[in-house]
C-alpha cells in the first residue's frame, strides 16, 4: 500500500512539476487593448481611436510586466460583438458603447485576461472631447476600473490624452496590489509620513497636511500609511528614539533620518517635511530616491501631481499576473478515482479496494469552510473475502489555504461507514460510526481547473472488530 501511494504522489509531482514549467512563461497577465469608440460622429477624431490605446500600452509598460495581446487579434473578437447605445455628454446618436457582458464576450475570443476598452464623445456645448475607459478582468467577470477625462479640443487633447492613460495604469495598479496582498500585507510596502515644525501652529498645519497626504496615497493605492506617530506606538520606539527621529527631521537630515528608517527594516518609505507652509517629499525605495516639494496652501490638483511624480519615480516595475480568483471562488468539488488499504482487526481481512471519491468544500464565513465527502467502494478477494462492496459519507470542518496556482485543504469529519461484505462464511451488512482525517495537494491548471493529490485515513468504531483504511485519491478539482 505504502508503495502505491508512493507511486501516485511521484505521478502527480512530476506532473505538477512539468505543468509548473510549462506554464511559468504564461503567468504574467494577457491585456488586450481594444480601439476605443469614436462617437462624435467626427472623422476629425479618429485618430484618437488608435493614439489612446498606443498611450496606454506606453504607460503600462513603464510600471508593469505582461504581455500585450496582438492588436488585430483583440479588433477580430471586438467585431464579432455589436455595442450598445453609448451614453455620455454630447447626445450622440449613432455608434455605440461595449457592455460588460461585450467585455467577456471580446475576452474570451481574445484570450484577454485584462481588457482594456472605451469610447469617446464630443460635447460640442463646451468644445470638449469626453474620454471614457473600462478595465474588464476576465476571471473574475468582473469591471476592476473606470477612468473619465474631459479635455478641451485643442492643443491640450495630446496631453490629456497622456493623462489619461496615466490614470488607467493607476486603477490597475490599485488591482495589482490588492491581487497580491496577503493577510499580513507582506506584499504592500510600508510608508512613513514624517512631520517637521517648530511650533504649535506649524504641528497643527503639518498634522493637518499629513493627513491629508495618507487620504491621497490610499486613493492612489492600497497600503500601510502612518504618521510618525502612529509608527512610534505601532514599533514601540522608546521616547529617546523618537526625539532623535524628530531631530532629524527637524534638522531636515534626510540621510540620517533615512538611515534610522532602515534600522528599523523600512526600505520603502515616504519621508514628508512639512515646514514654512512647505511640504517637502523624498520618496525612498531599494536604490533609488526622488524628491518633489509644493506650497501648502497648493490646489488639490497640484499636490496630487507632485505626489505622483515622487511615487513614480521611484516605483518598480509590478508583475501584472493572471487572477487566480481565489476569493471569488470559495465553492471546491474534487472528483476521482481511489485505492485504499484495511488495518487493524476487520480490515486487515479485507483485500484492496478500489472506488470513486466525491468531494465538496465551501467557504461560508472567513475561518468557516464545511466538507462534505462521499466515497464507494469495491474490495478485491483476499482469503475468505469474495467480494465488498460499500461506502461512506464523512462531514466536517476544514480549511483551503491558496499560495498561487496551489492550495492546501486540510479536513476531518465524522459519519457512517456501510458495506456488504460476502465471505465464505455467509453475507454481512455493516453499518457503522466512523470518523476520518485527510488533506489535498492541489495544482490549477486554470482559475477554474485543477488536479489533486488527496491522502484520506478513516477509523470505523466497532468494538469487537474495528477498522482502519489508508487511501490516495488522484483528482480532479472544480472551483466555482
């Protein structure tokens, strides 16, 4: 039995081996671009039709890495999809606006996982071109952005253009990190915001601008934002510490102040002076740094800009990966085919067994996930034992844990054990309590597909004659 066993485990990690390499160059997310939409029943604008998704392409490929779909390829699925009526400034009447059942639709012909699409229109009231764009995640089924930019029809169209495609890379951005984020925000740099003033007035201003700054960095993307003070309680930083944090940035020592970051394993941060109704940014990472500063009393628009500029200059390229849809997901079924070996006084009589395994798990609430396993079986002659056939079904709690591609579920349940066993002695039904534990190992394939190893153990309780069972099971795995 052990060697069996053996022989299926090397069977799938060889195969979840291979499956792993064939598929490492394709990990990284496709992203169609579709030409966006001209609605302002205009030739003069069709320009934009090809120039906004080449911006976009442009913007992305400074702050991702992924692969962009064949631009004939993505126009081939689009014009299999009729849209619909568009709605936006300007009352156009013809052309038309793609849906989100459109965006699956061009997706799937595409092999898209990311698509990017849109329209635009002329509000000719006050001479301005209206850009909309969608961000459509085929996985999940689900719209992950929109961006709206209005700009007026001049010289200034090129720029907010740009502009535009800036925004977009922002929302998949904020997507990106939040498809990587773990419980313990591992994968999410830590920024600290930093005051410097010299008096009550000054501390009420940079408390006040600081504040503001954790708003405009949450907006842009998730994270851990704090103030120094909120970083002083959070890391325990004695008193003597913390004034000689203060002194560095009252002194605006930024190396040092940099360097006492580093103490503490911050290599990611946002270091922000405010003083003189000056805020003063330097925005560090691994081996790079960029400072940026404007007026307190600056507009809304102009310290978002400088932030951004500090923020970009400063920000590695992101794997934009396939979605896995982990969460999205929470509805398992493995299905396969078993063997298990009897132990102990009873099932040491019985032969091999062999059978079929149905399995489901759901995740109702965050650490609740029910199990619920189904297996039947036919035992092999051994000895006095012609023949055996039986099942069992088992109910309890479990876990998935999802890394990736793979996943861990641990269970155990308890529930009955039934069987007709013919021997030469004569036919036996069994009906017994019996309780068991197991786990599987899985590889997807796909957000949807995947194969499993399961190792499964089940006690049934008989005090005169109890059983034991060791099995394997090699499956196949659903996620809904």
């Amino acid at each position: 039995m052990r060697s069996l066993v053996r022989r299926i485990s090397l069977v799938f990690l060889l195969f979840a081996a291979g499956a792993a390499h064939a598929n490492e160059a394709n990990d990284l997310a496709r992203v169609g671009i579709v030409r966006f939409i001209n609605n302002t029943n205009s030739n003069d604008f069709g320009w934009v039709e090809k120039s906004l998704p080449d911006a976009i392409d442009l913007s992305m490929k400074a702050r991702f890495e992924y692969v962009r779909l064949d631009e004939a390829k993505v126009q081939a699925a689009a014009s299999q999809v009729t849209p619909g009526k568009p709605v936006g400034a300007g009352g156009a009447t013809d052309g038309g606006r793609y849906s989100k059942e459109d965006a699956a639709k061009i997706a799937k012909a595409s092999q898209a996982d990311i698509l990017i699409y849109g329209n635009f229109v002329a509000d000719r009231e006050n001479e301005e071109l209206v850009l909309y764009a969608t961000i459509f995640n085929a996985a999940s089924n689900k719209v992950i952005g929109q961006v709206e930019n209005r700009t007026p029809i001049n010289a200034r169209i090129f720029k907010n253009i740009d502009q535009m495609a800036s925004e977009i890379v922002s929302e998949i951005y904020r997507f990106a990190l939040q498809s990587t984020q773990t419980a313990s925000q591992k994968n999410l740099k830590l920024l600290v915001l930093v005051p410097s003033f010299e008096t009550d007035e000054e501390k009420t201003v940079a408390i006040r601008e600081l504040e503001h700054l954790k708003s405009e960095l949450a907006a842009r993307s998730p994270g851990r934002y704090l103030t120094i003070y909120e970083f002083f309680e959070a890391y325990h930083v004695t008193p003597a510490e913390q004034e000689l944090s203060l002194k560095y940035a009252r002194n605006r020592n930024r190396a040092k102040l940099q360097q006492w970051l580093e103490d503490y394993g911050i290599s990611n941060a946002m270091v922000v002076l405010v003083s003189e109704n000056k805020v003063n940014i330097t925005a560090i990472a691994a081996n790079k740094t960029a400072q940026v500063s404007y007026a307190v009393n600056a507009t809304p628009e102009e310290k978002s800009k400088q932030l951004a500029a500090a923020q970009d200059q400063v920000a590695a390229k992101v794997e934009l990966k396939k979605d896995s849809g982990q969460e999205l997901r929470p509805f398992f079924i493995y299905s396969g085919p078993l063997v298990t070996k009897g132990m102990l006084t009873s099932g040491d009589k019985l032969g091999l067994i062999t059978g079929f395994t149905l399995h489901a798990s759901y995740r109702l609430f965050r650490w609740f996930e029910p199990h619920l396993r189904f297996e039947g079986y036919y035992g092999l002659p051994k000895d006095n034992v012609s023949q055996m056939l039986g099942g069992s079904a088992l109910a309890g709690p479990g876990y998935t844990f999802n890394a990736g591609r793979f996943a861990v579920a641990p269970y155990v349940g308890a529930g009955v054990f039934v069987a007709q066993i013919t021997a030469v002695a004569g036919r036996f039904d069994v009906l017994l309590p019996s309780a068991g534990a197991g786990a599987y190992a899985t590889l997807f394939i796909s957000p949807r597909w995947g194969l499993a190893l399961n190792i499964h153990s089940q006690y049934v309780f008989d005090q005169v004659s109890p059983a034991l069972f060791f099995g394997a099971t090699l499956a196949s795995v659903f996620r809904f």
